[in-house]
C-alpha cells in the first residue's frame, strides 16, 4: 500500500476524511482516525479516495 501515517484518504461508506495512523500490509488492514478521534479499520477495497485523489481533486477547484 502506498499510503504512510499522516495521509488523508475517503472511504466509500463514510463521509468525513480520514487520517491514516497506521497499516498492517500482511493483513490488507488501514488503521484511520476521523477529526473526532474514533477509529476505523478498513481494506483497499473500502477506499473511494486514496490521498493523491483527494490532492488531485483539491487542485481542480
């Protein structure tokens, strides 16, 4: 997985970014916290926006 601790990303269930703070690439496994602090584990697969996307959308506007 391309993503490292401090990335942002959007996962396709849940509206708010996401911050990653960790990964377990053995397992498929993304370690999130939303801006209130809850945690939220995930796989790729649950990714809608990966951190380049959300940049490459940011720069659109």
């Amino acid at each position: 997985m391309r993503v490292h601790q401090g990335n942002n990303l959007k996962l396709d269930f849940n509206d708010d970014i996401l911050t990653v703070i960790g990964k377990d690439t053995d397992r498929g496994k993304l370690y999130l916290e939303n801006c209130r602090g809850d945690v939220e584990i995930a796989t790729p697969d649950d990714v809608d926006q990966w951190p380049w996307e959300l940049n490459r959308k940011e720069g659109q506007q």
